[in-house]
C-alpha cells in the first residue's frame, strides 16, 4: 500500500495573474477556476522507481502554439540528487543544468516548429538517496515559462483508494485562503479525484498555488489462478497466474512477471502493484512437490546368456506398483528371450516413472547333430567319416577328445559273434 504524504503546495502570483488578467488583489473562487489556459505539467503518476533511480515525465498542454519550454525548480536536497533530462523530440533544442550555489533545476528550450502538445516531452531523472518513493512534497519552487510567458505548473499525484493527502498552502501570520474546494484554512485534505490549488492573501496581494491534480486509483486484484493442481510429482510443474493484467508484479521468489512456472515445494505470493503505485498482496499458494520412485533395477545375472538359461531383474525400491514391459507386475521377473526390458514403478504419491531399458540377448544353441559318410558298422580295414553338422565360428570337442570339426574313428568292438556274421572274421579283430 502506498504511504500517505504531505504535499506542501508552494504559491505564486505572476503566473496566473498574466494568464487570467487580474491583478494579485483578492482572487475569487470563480477567479481561481478560471485559470488554466496554458499548463506545463509534471506527473509524479507516472513515476517509475527502479532501484536508486527515479525518473518521471514532463509535457505541456497550450491553447497556442509553443516554440519555447523553460522551466525551474528545486527539490529535496536529502532524498534526491538530479541525474540527467531525456529529451524526446529531435527538433526540441535544450540545455539542462542543475547549480549547485542556488539548488535549482533549470531547464531551456526553442523549437523551429511548434512543440508537440499533450506528449511526453521529455523526462527527469534522480538518483534515489533515500526513501523508496517520492511525492510532490519533494519539489518546490516550480516556475515554468512557454513562449517566454509566464505559465501555469500543475502536479498530477496518485492516492489509492481510501487514502486522504493533505495539501498545505504557504503559512505566513496574516495569511488568508481560499481553496478551490471553498476551503478557507491552511490545509486541506483530500481524498477524491480532483484539482485543487488555493488562492493565498499576505498583506493585500493575492498568491495563487501551484496546481494538484489528484488521481484515485483502485487497488487491483490480487486473486492468483493456478494452472493445474498445486500437488503433482517432480519434474511436473504449475504455472501460477496473477489475474489482473496491465500491473507490476513481485512474487516472494523474486519473480517480475504476470506468471511464474513452479516446479518446487513451497508457499508462493505475489504483491500486484497498479501503474499509480497501489499495491495489493495475494493469498498465498502451498505448492506440493512429490518425489518419483527409485527405479534402478538390479540384475542378478548376465545380460547374453544361451537358450535354455535366464537371468533375474529386480527393481530396488519395494513396496510399489510395478509393471514390467513384458506385462509382469511383481518387483523381479525371471528373464528367459531377448528383449529391451523396463519396468513403470508408481509410489505411494502415485508419482510414476519408468527405468531405462535393460537390453537381454539369448544366444541359440549350436546344432548337436553329427552326420556320417557311410555305415556306422563296417569290417576291417574300412572307415568312416563322422562330420559335426554346426559351422561356423564353433569349437568342437569330441568324445575321442579330438577337438577339429570331423574325425575318422576306429572303434574296438568285444562282439565276435557280430563280427563273424558281418565281415567273416573271429574276434578280436577291430574295426
């Protein structure tokens, strides 16, 4: 919320007493509305404060064309130390010097052409010295001239709503007033959109104030919308939403933007700041972030075995759900073909994750035949071939403890009456 201040409206006569043709001797309320043909304004509405620097906008508003701008000031010396002036229109020349003897601002200009009417002419720009915001109660002294013409100096200034400010006239003993509100003190308080300025009598001669210009501002709303549901998983994440649009944002993680993206436990607010300085405080947001299930899985095994073994997966973290890519729900399956394995594990939260793929390779056997050239039972002197039918990259190991591919084998045979049928021959001949 913005602080209530104390605006000090210091007072003038030259001004208004040219514009409006009446003499400094006893202004009148209606004399006093009457005044505001030719204004330069200065709008501490539009102030912007980024750290230590302020900076705000300057115009004019003619009912003539202006071919010249010059205006001075001076300002609180313990809060603010002048900067620099930004002039926007190019064919506007100037020159912008604070002196430090007397403590004033002052700033000329001339123009070829007419200067541009109701825009932004230029800006000021202070350093910060103390403070966080600064009210028209910081300038005093104001006098402005177009066309080498004394003119009006009007302040423009935001309350949020609800908010009053008191406005003080130069207090000397002897001082009459006379408000624009009718108001016949001093000070005055306000709290309603307005402009207010005040017609001051010291010793016969009428003083007219500076012009205030008061903007009420609504406080805007600080409803904060989520984005999905503030309890999800890690690695899942919510976009929290101020609602009102067109503000400045400060969310307690430091965020300055309308929305932020959450993806961490914690408690969450912003304060939504309208462009006249209102801010208003949203309700806090308990964000929840859950953990995912481990989901290592341990092998109990090798990874390429041959056809007929297996190998055991197991996920580590019981006490979930499981299911595996070959449809098995238990923490460990027995693992018999090739495959790339995986398994979705879902915690207590219901938080799911899935493993990375184990791959498995089963390697076929090789073939376990043997082929022979001829008969297995032949006579003396006779032979056959026995040929492993598996080629290819192989070992081999026979019976015999050869270890090539093919042998030619004799065998001793303990059958005589065999033999003596077959080959004609008595024991214990061998083939």
């Amino acid at each position: 919320m913005k602080n209530i201040f104390l605006v000090t409206v210091f007072v003038f006569c030259a001004v208004n007493a040219v514009k409006a043709n009446h003499s400094c001797n006893s202004l009148s309320a209606m004399d006093i509305a009457a005044v505001s043909e030719d204004t330069v304004i200065f709008d501490l509405s539009q102030v912007v404060i980024n750290g230590a620097e302020v900076e705000f906008p300057v115009f004019i508003s003619t009912g003539e064309d202006a071919f010249s701008l010059d205006f001075s000031m001076k300002f609180n010396l313990s809060k603010l130390q002048y900067d620099t002036t930004i002039v926007y229109p190019p064919e506007l020349f100037n020159a912008a010097n604070y002196n430090p003897n007397d403590q004033t601002l002052r700033f000329t200009s001339s123009s070829l052409d007419p200067i541009p009417n109701n825009v932004v002419l230029l800006t000021l720009k202070f350093h910060l010295l103390a403070g966080n915001h600064v009210t028209v109660n910081d300038f005093y002294n104001t006098s402005a001239f177009t066309n080498g013409t004394a003119t009006e100096v009007k302040w423009i200034t935001a309350l949020c709503a609800g908010e009053s400010l008191m406005l003080t006239a130069s207090q000397n003993p002897g001082n009459t007033y006379l408000w624009s509100t009718g108001a016949t003190t001093a000070s005055i308080t306000v709290n309603t959109a307005d402009t207010y300025y005040a017609s001051v009598t010291q010793g016969g001669s009428s003083f007219l104030s500076d012009i205030t210009e008061v903007i009420i501002s609504q406080f805007p709303d600080g409803n904060v919308i989520p984005g999905g549901p503030l309890v999800f998983c890690d690695e899942d994440s919510v976009i929290l939403g101020a609602v009102a649009a067109g503000n400045s944002y400060v969310w307690n993680n430091g965020a300055t933007t309308r929305n932020i993206v959450v993806k961490s436990t914690g408690t969450y607010s912003v304060n939504v700041t309208s462009p006249y300085g209102c801010t208003t405080a949203s309700a806090q947001s308990n964000v929840t972030v859950n953990p995912l299930p481990n989901t290592v899985v341990n092998i109990n095994g090798p990874t390429a075995f041959c056809e007929g073994d297996s190998t055991i997966l197991q996920a580590v973290q019981s006490g979930n759900q499981y299911l595996w890519s070959n449809g098995a729900t238990t923490q460990s399956v027995i693992i018999k073909t090739g495959g790339a394995y995986t398994v979705q594990i879902t915690n207590g939260f219901g938080c799911t994750d899935e493993s990375v793929p184990i791959p498995i390779t089963v390697n076929p056997l090789p073939i376990n035949t043997v082929s022979a050239d001829g008969p297995l039972v032949f006579c003396a002197g006779e032979s056959v071939n026995l040929t492993a039918d598996a080629t290819g990259s192989y070992t081999y190991l026979w019976s015999t403890g050869e270890t090539s591919q093919f042998i030619n084998p004799n065998y001793a045979i303990d059958q005589p009456d065999l033999l003596k049928r077959l080959c004609g021959i008595t024991f214990p001949e061998t083939v």
